[in-house]
C-alpha cells in the first residue's frame, strides 16, 4: 500500500460526537475489539476496501453513496459551517498551506458580498461621521467663543 503523499497526511482529525457513539455502538453490535473500518493485506485502513464495503451497505441501505473524497470535502464543509477556522481546517485535512484551504473552500467561509459591502458602507459612514465632527471641532475654535 502507498503511503501518505506528504507529512501531513498523517493527523488526528476531530470526530463529532453523534458520529463517534454510532461508531461504538456498531463496535459492540459486532463484538469487535477494535474498531478498523476496513483491513486488506495487514494495513487497518485501505481506501479500496472501504469503497467496496460502503457500497454494498449503501446497496443495502437503498442510499446514494458517496467517495472518501467526497466525504472530505463533505467534512470541510461541515466544519467551516461549525465556524471552525481555516488554520485548523488546514490542518486537519492535511493541507501543506492555510492558502490551499482558502483556495479550495474560500467560498464557503463567512464574509460574502453582501456582508462586505455592508462592512464597507459602515466603515465609510463611521470614517465620514468622524471627518465630519473633527470640521465642526475646527471650525468652532477658529470661531472663537460662541456668545451665549
């Protein structure tokens, strides 16, 4: 089996709760020891092995399957919904820069035009506010005193 392309690409990657108490529940249905999705020649995890079992449960299931690269990027969408930031993301799918995560999922983080363009209007409108009482500051000390 090839190993992973990069140093990252061996990384503890958070498990949601929900999923982790289905993984132990399955885990004791079956009377395993340990819990290893899939095996082929020795190696706990083989990406062929999982395809195959996970398309004949969703057979099974009457569901739509999905690939491990769909169910990546399915996980980085969840998380950066979660608010997860984009450094963590980076790291947990094993990104080698924070700008490849923002390239590939930029789209999806928070901030879109309409709240920018609303951040930038009230940025101007503070900004002219402020230009506009520092005018009125000037112009009343070059006034002089205002008689009461």
């Amino acid at each position: 089996m090839i190993g992973p392309k990069s140093r990252a690409g061996r990384r503890s990657v958070p498990i949601a709760a929900v999923l982790r108490d289905h993984l132990v529940e399955h885990k004791h249905e079956a009377g395993q020891h340990e819990l290893v999705l899939a095996t082929l020649n020795g190696n706990a995890f083989d990406p062929a092995m999982i395809a195959e079992r996970s398309r004949r449960v969703w057979r099974w299931a009457g569901l739509e399957g999905i690939t491990l690269h769909e169910a990546r990027h399915t996980f980085a969408s969840l998380m950066i919904a979660a608010g997860v930031n984009a450094k963590a993301l980076a790291d947990y799918t094993g990104h080698a820069s924070v700008t490849i995560t923002f390239d590939r999922y930029g789209h999806l983080l928070p901030g879109n035009e309409d709240e920018a363009a609303s951040r930038l209007d009230a940025y101007l409108e503070r900004a002219d506010t402020q230009a506009r009482l520092a005018q009125l500051d000037g112009r009343s000390d070059e006034q002089g005193p205002t008689e009461a």
